[in-house]
C-alpha cells in the first residue's frame, strides 16, 4: 500500500513540475507528496522540561560585554546556548578584520553602518543596514570596517574561544 501511494504521489510530483517555478512552488510540491504517502502519526507529547529562567530569557543590558582584543575599541555583548553563540557587536569605523577561518558556520546581520565583506574567494562586497551574510564552516573571510558597525552574530556550534574569553574577562 505505501509503495502504491510513494508512486502515486511521485506520478503526481512529476505532471505538476512542468508547470512550477521557483523554490516555493516545489515546497508545495514536496509537501503534498509528503502528505500523498504519510500515515498521519500522533505526534509523542512533549517532555516538560525544568529551565532556570534566567538561562532562557536574556537582556541586552545585562549580559556579559566583552572586549575581544585588549587593544581593540570593538566591544560585543554575548549570549551562548548548548549549539550556539549569539555576539551584538559595535565596530568602530576604518578597522579592519585580517581574512581567516573557523570550524563554524556564521550568521552576521548588519544593523547600522557600512562594510566590506569578502567571503571565500568572491569579490569585496559593500553592506550597509539590514544585509545578512551567511558564512559557512572553515572558508576564509574579511572585512572592512567604513563607519561604526553594530551587527549581531550567531556562531554553531558554540563559539568556546569567546565563551572562555567573557568568563575570563567577568
């Protein structure tokens, strides 16, 4: 029976994609095949799980502020979790980050000011407010600062170096 239905909903998958464009058109696609040969499950209750409160809500005026460099007028405010770290930064103007790598994968958004960006061996790329640079693991990358900067980082997995360095500087 289900592999009757996987045929049926890959028969159907298969009249519909001639006439869909684009990722949102073959989301739809997926998820009707997907509906086409699921059994609907009862989803499993959710364990409740004890959280100290204050490891789950934060405020940006409260967290730990960090200075990565003891030379640098850059300071970040810091928030790690179990897979992640999250970093709201403030650059100053006409710095510069010398090009380099880490194992994590990072999301950067620009709030205000303007940057440079380069990632891997794409071309310098100018940023200004609301851009979101998606970095992946291990590839090389650097900026340029060309106005005070404030954006936000998400690092996976946790980012150990900085975590240590807001213990050390606590």
């Amino acid at each position: 029976m289900a592999v009757e239905k996987a045929e049926d909903a890959a028969n159907l998958v298969s009249r519909r994609l001639f006439f869909v464009a684009g990722a949102a058109g073959m989301a739809v696609l997926m998820r009707e095949a997907m509906a086409a040969t699921a059994e609907s499950p009862v989803p499993a209750p959710l364990a409740k799980q004890s959280l100290k409160q204050s490891d789950v809500f934060h405020h940006l005026d409260t967290v730990t502020t960090i200075k990565p460099a003891p030379n640098e007028t850059t300071t970040a405010k810091i928030v790690s979790g179990q897979n992640m770290t999250m970093l709201w930064v403030d650059v100053p103007g006409n710095t510069h980050r010398a090009p380099h790598a880490h194992p994590h994968e990072q999301f950067t958004w620009l709030l205000s000011g303007r940057m440079d960006y380069r990632v891997g061996d794409g071309p310098v790329t100018s940023c200004g407010p609301n851009t979101v640079l998606t970095i992946p693991p291990n590839v090389e990358h650097e900026v340029w600062y060309r106005e005070d900067c404030r954006y936000a980082e998400v690092f996976s997995p946790v980012q150990e170096t900085i975590v240590k360095l807001a213990k050390d500087q606590k």
